[in-house]
C-alpha cells in the first residue's frame, strides 16, 4: 500500500508497533489513501460522509496508518473508565458542554494555546440523516487562522481522498456550501443516510 508522505511539520505519533498493523488491515479491507496531508503544524480534518461507525474505525486506521497524531472530540460521558482510557490514547478529547465559550471556544483556545494540533471531525456531526452540516468546525478554523482539509470516505471506491487544504473567510455560509460540494458523488457506507 502507497501512503501519502506526512512531512516533519505534521503532528506524529511515535508508535511504531501499530503502524504496520493499521496498514496491514487497510490493505486487507482493501482500502487505499490517496490525496496530500498539508504541510502545517495545525489543522482540521474534516473528514464526510459520516454514516456509519465503519467511517470511525477506517479514519483511525487510516490515522494510525500515517502515525498522525490526531485527536477527535466525544462528549465527556463517554471519557470514563477503561472505555476514556482508550479513547484517550487513540486522541479523544472530552468535551464539556456547559464550558462558557462552548464548543468552538474551547477548541480555538486549544488551537491557540498548542504548538501543533490536528482535530478530526464529522462536519454532519451525526451519523443520521441531516438536511444541513455543522459549521463550528468552520467558525474554529477561521476564529484560529488554521486551514481545513476536507477527507472523503469513499465505501465504493474504498478510498480515502485527503483534498487540498483551504482557508476559511468570515463568509461561513458560502464556505459551508463550497465545502459540500467537494463531497458531491462519494459514496457513504449507508447513502440512504446522506
């Protein structure tokens, strides 16, 4: 399997136990990556169509494939007992609903507050059917000054696309709309769902 070169720059994990092991079972799932990972100390991946839980286990194989070091965001509920302690180290960062910047406060501080970042998310923020995306992912690259790099998942193809990164104006609305169209003709897991 080619992987796409992660420059020194990107946020890694040192792991080099899981790394051959991810790929491995990519290739076996028959499942390639394709596309570019930005050249940039910080950045979100956007990562769509979210049907499915399969989207979960492929981005993180994928994510341990190119040992980056990505972390991804889950209610604080789900960050307890030996359950949080995995999600910790795969990168799961709780969040606290009541903090009083909310969400996209708390994520553009962490943005500023660290050298290096990547966060991973879902921009439906559901893996239910939704008429329209969240645009918090959208609103913390700008507030953050980090560029977004939209990721398809593609269960037809079975390819992982990284596209080219992008920048974000204050415009969200059109921004949200350039981005899904990038992800017209992918084929989710459940398309019913999309």
């Amino acid at each position: 399997m080619i992987l796409p070169d992660v420059h020194q720059d990107v946020p890694t994990s040192k792991s080099r136990i899981v790394k051959p092991i991810a790929v491995k079972l990519l290739s076996l799932m028959g499942w390639q990556v394709v596309g570019e990972v930005p050249q940039q100390k910080k950045f979100i991946l956007a990562v769509a169509p979210h049907t499915s839980n399969w989207d979960f286990v492929i981005a993180i194989l994928v994510m341990l494939a190119l040992s980056l070091k990505v972390t991804f965001l889950g209610k604080s509920s789900m960050f307890l007992g030996p359950f949080g302690f995995v999600l910790r180290k795969l990168g799961g960062m709780p969040i606290e609903r009541s903090h009083r910047h909310g969400v996209v406060g708390q994520l553009v501080d962490a943005f500023k507050q660290q050298d290096s970042m990547i966060l991973g998310l879902a921009p439906e923020g559901t893996r239910k059917k939704t008429k329209e995306w969240k645009t918090g992912f959208l609103f913390i690259a700008h507030q953050a000054n980090i560029p977004v790099v939209p990721v398809s998942l593609d269960f037809n193809k079975k390819e992982v696309n990284f596209l080219p990164a992008r920048m974000i104006s204050e415009d969200i609305t059109s921004e949200l709309s350039l981005f899904k169209q990038q992800f017209s003709g992918v084929c989710a897991k459940n398309p019913q769902s999309v």
